[in-house]
C-alpha cells in the first residue's frame, strides 16, 4: 500500500505500519515491523481482552464488584469507574462520568490476579499473547501503559479483534459497543468530548472531533492511541485495522500527522474494494 509509505514523512526517528484484513491478510507494511515500541495506552486493549477471556472462563463476571464501592469490572473496563486518571483515588460515581483512568486498569489487573491466582502479565501471556503468537511482545509493569510490542504482533492482535478465536464474537461485539451511553469526558491530547464514547477497554469514534483518527473514518471505528506515538485502530466498516508504531512521543506532530494518513490508508482499501 503506498499510503503507508507516508509515514517516512513524519518528523519521528523511526515509525513502523501495516493494515490487515478482517480474514487476517496483510494487505501492506512499512518500516520495521518486528522492531519492538514501548506502546503507552495501546496495552489497554491488550488488557482488556485478557481481561474478557478471564470472563469467558468464568473466572470473574462483567457485573461483579471491582474497584470503588459501586463499581465493576464493566465499569473499570470503560472508564466509568470514578477512578481518577492516574491516582488509586474516587473522582466521581460509578457511571456518572467518563474519567479515562490508568488506575483504573490497574485496578482490573489485581482483579484478575487474584481472581484467577496467576499474575496478571503472566496470565496476559497465556490467555492472549501466547495462544496469537505475539511472540516480540510482553506486559513490563501497569496494565495501562507499560506493554512493548512490535507492528507484526499487534497485526494479529488486530486479526483476531476482527475475527475472534479467542473469544465469542458477541463478546467482542460488546467489548466494540458504547457502554453508558451520553457521558461526557476528557479524550487526551483532544480536550472534552460530548459524548466520549467508549467500550470495554477500547475507544469508539463517533462523531468526536477533533480525533487521531481520519475525517473519513466511520463512526463505528474503534481502538486506541498511545503517548509514546503509537495507535491501532479498526473499521468495519472497509474490514480492516492500521497499526502504527513510534519512537517520538505524541503530540502537535501526530495530531497534525495522523488523520491524513488515516484518510490516505482508508481511501486506498475503498479504492482496491471497488
């Protein structure tokens, strides 16, 4: 895919790219695709659908009691805990507000820990990484940031979101769909959202705006960035995901440099589809 050759132009010292097709082909790459990036919020998703195969096993339920005093696992897995954004502190009821929350999936981790009796970058592994051949990547520290991984890996993380294995696909349906609908929050790096729409463990587009997503992106695409550079998002509606990894951290220059080239990615998959 030549759009995917824009990203030697972005003003980063090393970048890495690909799309793959909801059947798992690879339709392009770019850079070096097994080099390993620290991935910042990208290893939420990750988390998240570790955290949904512990459900699917019945190790925890969704509704069951996690995190502050009203919360649970569903709660935490969509930022709508009241956890603050990087403090094991209460900001707000469970469900009244979307405060995007790293403490909150620190939070799931000890959940699942204890849970299952198996640390939690141990169970990521055999539950997820293991079973999708995610060989270049691991979990280092927190369960919202701390995971390093390569484009390759992440190609078949995005595989699998699109056509599960792992798990039922009316999970992943669920995972992809808004959980408390309506509720306002900060998006970081993009300022307050009205809605800020989110799923379990993964942000949904809408109609945000500003977004480091494309104008031409559906509404129902979904994914995450990261503050170290890097972003996987998915639309189903051309059936096809885009990672991109980074070196430089986030700021001016992706928020200027992503959309465009989101839209260039898009623009050729809806033009090789006919």
């Amino acid at each position: 895919m030549q759009s995917l050759a824009m990203i030697d132009d972005w003003p980063v010292p090393t970048a890495a790219a690909a799309v793959v097709r909801a059947d798992g082909t690879v339709t392009g790459a770019h850079g070096p695709v097994d080099r390993r990036f620290p991935l910042a919020s990208v290893t939420k998703p990750l988390a998240a659908y570790a955290v949904l195969v512990a459900v699917e096993e019945g190790a925890l339920e969704l509704d069951e009691p996690a995190g502050p005093e009203g919360s649970t696992v569903r709660h935490l897995l969509a930022h709508t805990s009241g956890l603050a954004f990087d403090e094991h502190k209460v900001s707000a009821e469970p469900g009244a507000r979307r405060i995007y929350s790293n403490a909150g999936f620190e939070v799931l981790a000890d959940h699942v820990a204890k849970a299952t009796d198996i640390p939690f970058a141990e169970y990521l592994h055999q539950a997820v990484l293991e079973p999708l051949g995610m060989t270049g990547t691991s979990l280092e520290g927190s369960a919202a940031k701390d995971a390093v991984s390569t484009v390759n890996d992440l190609v078949r993380f995005a595989a699998e979101v699109q056509s599960p294995r792992l798990l039922d696909a009316r999970t992943v349906l669920t995972a992809m769909t808004v959980v408390h609908p309506g509720l306002d929050g900060l998006l970081p790096g993009y300022g307050r959202q009205r809605p800020n729409d989110w799923g379990l463990g993964f942000e949904i587009r809408d109609g945000k705006s500003p977004h480091w997503t494309g104008a031409s992106s559906s509404p129902h695409t979904f994914g995450h960035f990261g503050q170290s550079g890097t972003f996987l998002w998915i639309d189903p509606e051309v059936s096809a995901a885009c990672v991109a990894l980074t070196d430089r951290a986030f700021g001016a220059w992706a928020v200027e440099a992503w959309p465009p080239f989101t839209d260039a990615v898009l623009a050729e998959l809806r033009s090789a589809a006919g």
